[in-house]
C-alpha cells in the first residue's frame, strides 16, 4: 500500500477523499507481474479526474509506483485512488490543492469457474440510480448508491440496477451489455452509471469484428428480451448471464467469443 | 483529533468511508467550551446511520470524547465522521463492521457582520441536484454535487442549488426559508438535500411563536417573490439574503427575530 508517493495505509481525516467523496479511483487485475491495460485505466483515470477538476499524477509517476508494487505482489487486485488532496476550508477546491495518490493491494477474488461456464445469477435491485449528468460515467468515490444496491442484493451473483425512470444503467460492479440478433448493446450512461474500461474493450472489439455497437437508452423489457445478457468489469472480465429473476439464458455464444478474445481477466 | 476512540488525524485507506464515502457527519459550533445543541446534533447523527445501516456509536462514548475535545479547545468548529468502518471485500456492508468515529477540530470562521446587518449575497448554481429519495436529507460523506456547486460559485457568499426539475433545495452549505405573507416555508428534502439541525430549530420555534411552517416544493419564482429569504446552518446560524442575481432584498425582520431567538450561533 503506498499513499501520497510513500509505503504507508494511512491518510490524513482532512484529505477530500474522506470528506466528500472528492476523488475517483480504478481497479486493476494483476497477474504475473502485469497490470493488465494500465495504459487504459490511466486515461480513464485522467479523463475522471479532468472532469472533476482535479489535477491528475503524471504517467510517469504513477507508473514508477506501479512498478514497485508489482515486483512485491505480482498477482493481485490493484486498487488506485486519486484524491483532490487536503482540505482547506469548506466544499469548494482550493485551485493549488495537490492530489493524493492511494494505492491498495488485495488478494485476487476466487470465483467459481462455474459463473463463466454456467453464467452469473443477476438479481434486481430495488434502489433505482439517481441521474446526474456532472458525475455520470465517473468513477468517482461517491459509492453510496452501490454500497445500498450491493447490501440489498446478496441473493445473486450480481445486482442490476435500472434508473429512476426504470432504464437498464449497470450491475452494482459492473456493466451490463445485451446480444440481440447479433447487435451488441450497452447502456448510455450520460445520465448515471460507472464506465468501466472492459466496457470500452468489449465494445472495440465487437466493433472490430463486424457487429453492430449501439450505446443507448435500454428498458428492461428489452434486457428481458435479449438473446444473451453478459457482464463485464476489470477483475472478472466477462460473465456470461444465465439468470435475472424467472427469465433464463443459456445461449453464451458471443459472450464467450467475446470474453475468450478480451484475454487476461480472470 | 481524533480517530477511532484515540488521539490521531490518520484514518486507514482501507475505510469505507474513503473507499465509498460511506459514513456520515456533523458540523457543531463550540464555543465557551459548549458544543452547541449537541443531543440534537447526535440525534442527527443516529438518524443519518441508521438510513444508512450503520451502527451509531453510543452517545455517552461520543459525549465522553467530546468532553475531552471541549477541554483543549473551547472555541472552535468541530466535525463528527461516523463511518460504517473497514471494508472486507466489495461494496457490501459486512454485517459485523465496526463504526469508526472521527473528530476533527477547525478554526471559527471570520465571517464578516455585514452578512448578518447588510445580508449575505447569493448565487444561482448551475449545477443541479439529482434526486435520490434513499439518501434525500441524509448528510453522508457523498458531497461531490456540493464541492461542483460550491466551485462554480465563488461570486456570492453562497451557492443555491436547485434540483433536476428547477425546484429550489438548498445552500451548497446551508439550508434556505422564505418568509412570505408571515408564513415560513422551506423546501422539502426527499427527494435531494441536506436536512440541518438549524433548519429544525429554526421551524421549532417559528411554530411556537405562531408562525404556519410550510415544508414542500418551491420553485424559484416563489423565492424570488418572497417578502424573505434567509439561510441556516450550525456555524453561522442564520443570514438573511440582501441578494440573488438581479433580485434585492431589504427587509430582514422575520429573519433577524428568528437570529435572536435560536442564539448561540456566531
């Protein structure tokens, strides 16, 4: 764990992360001594950070920190944080604020092969995601909406979350995509929702292939509907789903197809 | 400060109240050595965890630290963080985590009388508050859309903030009444916004000197056709509004009346 460029799993109760949430962060795979799409995640890392107002740490130095971490713990779950750094007085940055880099490492999940080859279960979550165009797409650390979604969906491999006007948005970990006659479908999240850098994979790919890509207002009828439903985020790449409430899937083709040509997640 | 029951101003980058902002505050004026309104401010503090799940550390342990705290430093504004405590894996709340409460000790403000006599300056925030009946009223540690509005407004000595629909809610750091034809109003906080112990009292005791509380939707029309508008919260207490955009107020009587009545606050 490094903090602020130093060895250390503390941070001051007056930075903006604890306070208001004021930061964003990323999960990273690590496996044999890579972190899988760093490059990615760093410009996702950037643009969230660019849409906050925070200055984001360089490449390089982010990198450098990277580097050390992976020669100790060559296969992990990475966690990094970008704060807006110390508060000053009150909610609004101060314009000379320094950002506080977090770096956290956990143990690699352990889940069951079956959730690739059998499909995850998706529960419904009864929380509907607020809109909100500033913060939509951000992986920012105002979580609560997941903390809330996750702690009332323990029935399920995942939970799916619809907005308030009852749209298809994301899993409370993860994003969500539809199969319908070989058209690939995600959810815009202009409005809410978390975009994840697997999400962007998945849809390169599929492009890359020939499908149709459409990115757009999706109604659960139409989830319902869908040949094949999949998830995806960073640390189990893709999970093909094979149940939502009484509706059943057992069609895996393009997820699989898919989740064999994005390689490396677990 | 303090930190999890000892003296300390680290708290661990494994909370969830830095991971998800996930965890709740108070802000109190102390001064003379009382921290003002404390029970309330607890009361406060007991209602926002259990919305959220989260255990409520014991008044009487919370009183004892505040009691040491009043010793070092009579006059100051001091904040309570109660997170839900350190995370095990995921966005799910451990069922057994413990609370980490957190004080914080911070400078009184130098704010300037005039705010009081000549009435405080207000700014329409760009930004608009998201709806989120779950987390409506809750002053959780998710403030993202109050660090963007109070960014954007640095013209006034306060931010107004209205909701997706244009309903008027709040200050970025206060809440907002109007006085018009002798009857209070305040907006409703179900569906966004932070309801303060301020804004209690201050209901409290216009109906006990007669005056019709009214708790519901205002629009902006409204406000601004209002004979007053005012602002609370528990470290300036109250100000009445000389201005919003071209809109100028003179008249602060109900304003000044309610100012003396709650006393205490600087």
């Amino acid at each position: 764990m490094r903090v602020n460029g130093e060895s250390g799993n503390l941070i001051s109760i007056r930075d903006r992360g604890l306070l208001y949430g004021d930061g964003v962060f990323r999960t990273l795979l690590v496996s044999e001594g890579q972190a899988l799409h760093w490059p990615l995640h760093y410009q996702k890392l950037q643009h969230d950070c660019a849409a906050l107002g925070i200055t984001c740490p360089d490449f390089a130095c982010l990198s450098a920190e990277l580097a050390g971490l992976l020669a100790e713990h060559p296969d992990a779950v990475y966690k990094i944080i970008v704060t807006r750094g110390l508060a000053q007085r009150g909610y609004a940055p101060s314009p000379d604020s320094t950002p506080t880099p977090v770096w956290d490492v956990l143990p690699l999940p352990d889940y069951p092969a079956s959730r690739i080859l059998q499909g995850a279960t998706l529960q419904l979550c009864q929380l509907r995601l607020g809109h909100q165009p500033r913060l939509a797409g951000i992986k920012h650390l105002n979580r609560l909406e997941n903390v809330l979604a996750a702690a009332e969906c323990t029935a399920a491999d995942e939970g799916l979350l619809l907005d308030s006007l009852g749209n298809v948005i994301e899993g409370t970990r993860s994003n969500v995509f539809l199969v319908s006659r070989g058209r690939l479908i995600t959810p815009a999240l202009n409005l809410c929702g978390v975009a994840g850098v697997q999400r962007d994979r998945i849809m390169d790919y599929a492009l890359r292939i020939g499908m149709v890509v459409e990115v757009r207002e999706v109604g659960l009828d139409e989830l319902l509907a869908a040949d094949e439903v999949f998830l995806s985020n960073s640390v189990f790449g893709l999970w093909p789903v094979a149940r939502l409430e009484q509706r059943r899937w057992t069609d895996f083709k393009v997820a699989l197809r898919l989740r064999a040509a994005l390689g490396g997640a677990s």
